[in-house]
C-alpha cells in the first residue's frame, strides 16, 4: 500500500479536533452532577450531530450518503465501537477518577493505533515507535496512581479508561478503511453518529432526562447540551476525517493527544485536579512519547 505524504492542514485539523475532544470533561462533570449518566450524554452527544449532518447531507450532499452494503459494517463499528462505547467508557472514566486520570489514559491510544496500522496497512515499525510504546505505557502506570500519594485509581476507571483508548484508537482505523475504500471524509462521521445514536437509544430514559434537566434552568440545560454536542463532536470529528484524509493512522492519533493535555491542563484549572509528582512524571512520558513518535514521522515526510 502507498504510503499518504503528511500535509501541514492534515495535522492542523486534527490538532483543532484533538482541543475540542479535550474540552467535553467540563461538560460532562455538568450534567452528571445533574443526574445524567454516560449513556445518555453519549446519546446527546450522537443523535443531534446525526440530525443535522442528515440533514445537511439530504438538501446538498447526497453523494456522502452513497454507502456499498458490503461497507457498511466499517461504519456501524464506527459508530456502536468508536463512538457509542467510547464515549461511555471516557465518561464512566471521569464519573469515577478525574478528568486528568481519564485523559491520560487516551495516551495509550497512539500506540494502539501504531501496532494495528503496521498490520492491517503495512505501516513500518522503527525503534523509535517502540520505544515511545514502552515510555506511553509506563507513562500510564504512573499516573494510575499505583505509586505514589495520590492513592490507586479505582478498578472501574482503570478498566474504563484503558477500554476508552482502544475504542478511540479503532476510529482511525475504521475511518482509514472507509478511506481506503474512496469514502467521503462527510460520510465518516454522518453514518458514525446515526449508528452511535441507534446503539444509544435504548438506554435513553427519558424520565431521567426531564429530571435532571429540572434541576437547573432549562434554557442553561438545552443550551449547553446543543453546545457540548457542536464543540466536542460534530465540529470533531468532521475536523478529524478530513484530517485522517491527509494523513495516516499513525500520525493522526499521534497528533490528536492533544486532547488528553487540553483535558488535564482543564482539569487542573477548573476542578483543581492537580497530579502529584509521580502524576507529572507520568505525563512527561507519555508526552515524551509522543514527541519521539512524531519526530519520527516528521523525519519520514522530510526524506520523501
């Protein structure tokens, strides 16, 4: 398989993508100190994206709607795989630790992305990749908490958190297959939300919904909820396909860790969830990790 040059707009979208990822804590410690749980933020957070890109896709680009039924499954795992159970898993991460804690988790994800890449797209593995894995996954040990003072993260969160990444990871996955296949970078995203949605309805509860929207003034509620679902999915994850687009699995996930630093660095101001120094150790790992990996990658398309 021919490998895809990196461009300057590619790793620019999907940074901007990354930044807007990182700021969904701060609404999800909102509503669920409502009363809303993972699932139905994650439906919120699937069905209005869905409703307008349908909508959009219907009155000027039906083309983006064209999917082969022999494709269609890449878009359903987008969507129940790469959305639904990981934005629950990132959720149910923050419910139980700490914006921080669940960001830092996603670190993972690059690494994820570069072993699965080197099998199904041939993607090289070099030394520096796998030292970047060794230094990310240690990273993450840190920063659990098993050392140190800040105390362990409970087993929920580790679980969780360490499905989050997975799950984040398949995206680029999925998404470079549907690429692969000569998808629209639109079509990503529409069939990945409506499939999120669908997945997501059945634990909807609507009772609960009314409940916890009773709980502040309903203007706030609706307001912020349409917010969260423009700024931390919709405008995402269109930012992200058409980044993948110009580049490769690898560098695109590399690139979107800035959503875990955007979170902690959130996390720290806002909530004052500040890391003890086993915590910043942790983070300069797997910051370091990213670094070398995108080193690496950087040296690539200068040689080409």
């Amino acid at each position: 398989m021919e490998q895809k040059s990196p461009s300057l707009l590619g790793t620019v979208l999907v940074l901007l993508a990354g930044i807007s990822w990182g700021a969904s804590g701060l609404y999800v410690r909102f509503f669920t100190a409502l009363g809303l749980s993972s699932m139905q933020l994650t439906f919120f957070k699937c069905a209005i994206p869905a409703v307008v890109l349908l909508l959009y896709c219907l009155l000027f680009r039906r083309d983006a709607l064209r999917v082969r039924l022999r494709d269609l499954w890449i878009f359903v795992c987008l969507g129940v795989i790469s959305l639904t159970f990981f934005t629950w898993c990132y959720f149910s991460t923050i419910e139980a630790a700490s914006m921080s804690a669940a960001a830092i988790l996603l670190y993972l994800a690059p690494s994820l992305v570069m072993i699965m890449s080197a099998v199904l797209f041939k993607e090289k593995v070099t030394k520096n990749k796998l030292i970047a894995c060794a230094m990310a996954f240690a990273g993450c040990f840190f920063v659990s908490g098993i050392v140190g003072d800040a105390g362990p993260l409970p087993a929920r969160a580790i679980v969780t958190g360490l499905l989050s990444a997975l799950t984040y990871a398949l995206y680029s996955i999925f998404g470079q297959l549907a690429m692969n296949r000569g998808y629209d970078p639109l079509t990503l995203p529409t069939y990945a939300f409506t499939f999120g949605a669908l997945s997501a309805l059945p634990l909807f509860r609507p009772g609960e919904v009314a409940a916890a929207a009773a709980g502040t003034s309903p203007l706030k509620f609706w307001l912020l909820l349409v917010l969260m679902t423009f700024t931390c999915a919709l405008l995402p994850y269109i930012l992200y396909s058409n980044g993948l687009k110009r580049s490769t699995p690898a560098r695109a996930s590399i690139m979107a860790s800035i959503e875990p630093v955007t979170a902690t660095v959130l996390g720290a101001l806002v909530f004052h969830e500040w890391p003890d120094v086993f915590g910043y150790l942790g983070i300069v790992l797997v910051i370091g990790a990213i670094v070398l990996l995108n080193i690496n990658t950087t040296q690539k398309a200068s040689s080409k």
